[in-house]
C-alpha cells in the first residue's frame, strides 16, 4: 500500500505491508504537498505528484524513483491512470489558498505555470501535457469509468460533479449539482452507480453528519 504523506517542505511516501500492516519504508523528499498517488500495476511504475508540478515515478519492485519530470500545472492533487492510453489523467486545482501556502511558508521560488480548474491529460515519460480538460470551479478528485469510458470529476469549488466522455474527445456529458462539497468518486459498475463521499462547508453546524451521494449511471 503505497500512501502519500502530504508536508509543506519535504513530503515522504509511505509503503506499507498489507499482510502485516507495518510500514515498510519511509521514502523521502517528495516536495511541497505530495498528495496524488496511482499505479501502473503492469509496468510496476507508481506516480506520486505534488503541488509544485511534478510528477515522480518510483519502481513498486525496487522502491527507487526512477524519474522527477516538471509538468506546466501548479496543482496536482489528485491521479488516475488510463490503461487504455498509459497516460495520467491529473486535477489541477487552482486554490488560490494553496498558492499562499506555497509562497508563504513553503518559500518556494516558484512560478506559477497556469490557472487551474481543469484536469490534465500527462505522458509520465516527459511529463508533457497533452491534452487539457476544462472543469468546474476548484477540482479536487477524479475517477476513469473503464467500463463505459467516462471521466468522472468532483468539483469542491462550484460543489457539482462533472462527467466526460472519453470517447468523444472528452465531451462534457452531465454536470450534477451536490450539497458543499463534493470529494472523492468511486464507481461501481457492477451496481452502475458512482458514490460520492461529501464534505461538509464551512457553515454546518458542528457534529453535523457529512454524507456519500449515489448517482446511478445510465
């Protein structure tokens, strides 16, 4: 189990046995807010982004990174990988929140490469951008549907869910409105539902219930 431990100066990845549930090994330097993680479980290849545009890619079998490639987005929250293209699809948030930080406290002398509010289409090989996909305000999370070819993304900004279809150039199919705030997707395709996990805003009263959203797929 490889899990992300996200810092403001030196996040590390954390690898953790699931047969003994002890972490194996603390891998270090990852940068400024190490948080998107996905596998390409064939080639053995994890690719771990931050918040600073990178993108590592570490050997699952010798636990080393073999690359640190720069990618023209400033926040790379979250990952998906297409096996069908062996590209990485990636949010790219656009908090101005996390651009403070960033200057702030991390003190990064840093550039910043874009707006955000979109998800990125990335060869790992280059980490070039092939393709962007415009969202809805403040991305923050993103689930393929392999079975019908669909990108599913969250939207914590505009509070909506946003489906695209994958094979027609990425067409926006549906945008779904959901209580503040959409956060993480996850499909089931043997039920044909996506489930959505959603957070609380700021204005609920404390001990309030947070909640999970069932969208049934056509």
């Amino acid at each position: 189990l490889f899990a992300p431990g996200i810092w403001i100066n030196d996040s590390a990845l954390y690898v953790m046995r699931t047969d003994t549930l002890t972490v194996e090994t603390v891998i270090p330097d990852f940068g400024f807010g190490a948080s998107g993680v996905t596998l390409d479980e064939a080639r053995g290849k994890l690719y771990v982004s931050n918040m600073q545009g990178q993108l590592y890619t570490i050997d699952t079998q010798t636990l080393s990174v073999d690359s640190v490639v720069e990618v023209q987005a400033d926040q790379l929250l979250n990952l998906a990988f297409d096996k069908r293209t062996n590209r990485i699809l990636a949010v790219d948030q656009g908090a101005e929140n996390v651009n403070q930080v960033r200057e702030k406290l991390a003190k990064l002398p840093y550039q910043q490469r874009g707006k955000g509010n979109r998800v990125v289409v990335i060869n790992p090989e280059d980490g070039r951008i092939e393709k962007s996909i415009p969202t809805d305000t403040g991305p923050v999370n993103l689930a393929l549907d392999e079975k019908n070819n669909r990108l599913v993304v969250t939207n914590r900004g505009s509070g909506t869910v946003t489906i695209y279809d994958r094979n027609n150039d990425d067409r926006l199919l549906q945008t779904i409105a959901l209580p503040a705030h959409p956060n993480t997707p996850k499909i089931d395709n043997q039920l044909g539902t996506i489930f959505v996990t959603v957070k609380n805003s700021d204005t609920a009263p404390k001990g309030s219930n947070e909640s999970v959203a069932r969208i049934l797929v056509p």
